[in-house]
C-alpha cells in the first residue's frame, strides 16, 4: 500500500483544497447527472481520507445510508473521531481492489481523487461495479497520468507510476467492466470527471 506523504496529506486537508472541493468540484460532479439525482439511499464513498467528503455527500445526495472506506488506518482513524455519531455514516478500512460487500448493494459509489493511488485500479473498478446495484451510479473525479508521472509531481508526492490511465483510457476500461457513460469531461488530460451507469439490465 502506498500511503499519503507528508505533503499530499498537507494538500488534502488544506482548507483551499476543502474549499475547492465545495465550492467547486461537486457542483460541477453533480451537474453531470443532468438534472436532479435519482434517489441514492445507499452510497459509497471509497478512500475517503479525512473525510471531507463525507459532508457533501450528505448535502448533495441524501442518503440514508453512507458508507466510507479508505485503506490508510490513519485515515480511517481520523475520519471515525468525526463521524462516528452520525447516524447516516459508517466509516471503515477497505482496500478498494477487494471490498467486502455484497454485491448489488450501493445505489452510487464515489472516487475523490483516490484511483491514481491504486496499483491495479482495474480491479478497483471492477469492484465498484459489482458493489453497484443495476442502474447505480459511479460518480469521480481523478489525476491522470500526465498529471503525476512527470518530474514534479514524482519530486512532490508518492503516486504508483506504472499502469496509470488517461481519460480515455479510463473511459474504455470503465465500458468493458459494463459501465454505460453518462457524462464526462477533462481538462487537458490531466484530470478529469465521470459519471457512469450500471445497466439497469445487465448480463453478470
Ligand atoms: C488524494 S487522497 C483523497 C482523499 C479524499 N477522497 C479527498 O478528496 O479529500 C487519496 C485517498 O485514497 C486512499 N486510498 C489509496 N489507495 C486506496 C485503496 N486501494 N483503497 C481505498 N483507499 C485508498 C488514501 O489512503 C487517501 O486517503
């Protein structure tokens, strides 16, 4: 597992960052779904660090329950102290290459930035999809590969620097697990937001 270095857990909690998280990147996320959301009483949040996510997801979405993972016992530690008397969260530590749920169970799974952490993201992907009940929704936000393998970013941060993706090439990856793309835009391939679907009628 490869954890947050100093600097990058500096980065993730700045209030700038959470900031920009608010007020920026989910309303353009939740603008993707073209319209209102359809109800999603069960959501997953996956590597939710210190949990600013967890807020707007309530804001945003309403579910009844959320469910948010991260691999780092750190994390998962410092986002419990927070959240662990809220009725509609529950927090704990899961590797997003093998989660341990049932699948069908989560009406939307959400990626924060967290999939260009993950070695074998493919695995991830394919975890997600079949956690997501049909017609669930897969809803992120990531760094692609130009963003973190060039020289600054590998001087600055720890990021997995073989088998990374780009837009597209998260697009296809996305389709051949059974995801249909509903929406999607990226800025110069160096990140980018997807909403995609599970079918609501799909072949296991
Ligand atoms: C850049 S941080 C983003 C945190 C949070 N989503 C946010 O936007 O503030 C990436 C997070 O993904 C977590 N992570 C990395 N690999 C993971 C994995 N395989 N499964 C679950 N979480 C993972 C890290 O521990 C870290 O908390």
């Amino acid at each position: 597992m490869m954890k947050l270095n100093e600097f990058e857990k500096r980065l993730v909690a700045h209030p700038i960052r959470r900031w920009f998280q608010s007020k920026v990147e989910l309303p353009i996320l939740v603008s993707l779904f073209k319209g209102s959301p359809s109800p999603t009483p069960m959501v997953l949040e996956i590597g939710c660090g210190f949990g600013h996510g967890i807020p707007l997801i309530l804001e945003h979405f309403k579910p009844m329950q959320l469910t948010a993972v991260d691999i780092d016992g750190d994390m998962v530690e410092a986002c419990r102290q927070q959240w662990q008397h809220h009725p509609n969260v529950m927090i704990s530590q899961a590797d997003a290459e093998q989660l341990g749920f049932q699948d069908n169970q989560f009406d939307l799974a959400c990626n924060f930035a967290v999939f260009h952490h993950i070695p074998q993201w493919q695995k991830a992907l394919a975890q997600v999809y079949r956690v997501l009940r049909p017609g669930g929704y897969f809803l992120m936000e990531d760094l692609y590969r130009a963003a973190i393998c060039n020289p600054l970013s590998k001087r600055l941060f720890d990021h997995p620097q073989t088998n990374r993706f780009d837009h597209q090439s998260l697009l296809d990856e996305l389709q051949s697990c059974g995801f249909e793309i509903v929406n999607q835009a990226h800025i110069l391939n160096l990140s980018g937001m997807i909403l995609a679907q599970k079918p609501r009628h799909y072949l296991s």
